[in-house]
C-alpha cells in the first residue's frame, strides 16, 4: 500500500527529487517575479547553490513552469564557474528537454559567460533543426562581437532557408558593422 501511495504521489506532484517540490520556495520566489532581476547573490542566498547547480535541476525540471525554468537557465549567466559552464553546454545539448525556452535562454548565459570561446558550440547551432534555436544561435554569435562571428552569420545567411531567421540575421550583420 505505501508503494501505491509513493507511485500516486510521484504522479500527482513529480518525483521529489529534481522537481519543484525539491527547490527551495524561495528561490522559486524569486525566479516567478517578472519585475526583479536578481543578483547572484540573492540567488546564492535564496538556495541557488555556489555554483548555481539548484538552478540547473530547476530549468531541467518539468514540474516547474516554463516561466521559471527559463529564468532558471538565464541566471547561469551570473555564476562564471566552470561547472555552470559544463551544465549549460548539456542544457543546450539535450534537444528532449520539453521547453524550447530553457535551451533558448541556456544559449543566450553561454554565449554571455563564454564569449568568443562560444563560437564553435554557437556555430554548431547554426544548423539546429528548431529555428528558434538557429536565432539563438545568432544572437549569441552577434554578442561575442568578434569577426569569425561575423564570417559566420554571411555563410548562414547563403543556406538558411527560414525567412524570419534570414531577415535577423541581414539585420544583425548590418548592426554588427
């Protein structure tokens, strides 16, 4: 019977361990406010981690909104250790995470924390079949400001057969003069 209870309550609320359950409400908290940019160390001190592993378990859990989780993925940005670095090269790597979002959002820290140490990873991603994922990709090359970026998004442009990706990346060229 407390099998079944155990099997019921996992369905009903997700496995304790990496769900919402697990995060601490209060960097839960803070992650839904739409008007707060937090710090890290406001994330640190509402349960993040040092190196912001608690925030990786949340974007990767399914029990949390899309909402959090992407802010979740964001706020890697603000922990430059090389542990988040890793976790957000597997964030954006698992291509079965269910929201696009947080694979977005996990492009955009690393290109921020990686610079132009991003562009084989961002290159790559140029090819991604999601094309939200290819306009991420562009954005983090136009932000690592570098040439070989540049050189880049030109070549994309030739193959890149998604009109609304064509366009950002013809104005991101021509911004990036």
């Amino acid at each position: 019977m407390k099998k079944l209870g155990a099997i019921l309550f996992t369905l009903a609320f997700g496995s304790v361990s990496g769900s919402a359950l697990a995060a601490p409400p209060r960097l839960v908290e803070v992650l839904s406010m739409i008007d707060v940019v937090p710090t890290r160390a406001q994330l640190t001190a509402a349960g993040a981690g040092e190196n912001g592993e608690v925030l990786v378990e949340i974007a990767r859990d399914i029990a949390a909104t899309s909402y959090v989780r992407s802010r979740a993925a964001s706020a890697l940005s603000l922990y430059d250790e090389p542990a988040t670095r890793a976790s957000l090269v597997s964030l954006i790597e698992d291509t079965k995470l269910n929201d696009r979002e947080v694979r977005i959002q996990a492009i955009a820290a690393y290109s921020v924390l990686e610079g132009r140490a991003a562009l084989p990873k961002l290159a790559l991603l140029l090819n991604d079949t999601e094309p939200q994922i290819r306009a991420a990709a562009v954005r983090g090359l136009v932000r690592t400001k570098s040439e070989e970026a540049r050189a880049l998004l030109q070549k994309r442009l030739q193959e890149e057969n998604v009109p609304a990706i064509r366009s950002l990346i013809t104005r991101k060229l021509a911004s990036h003069n």
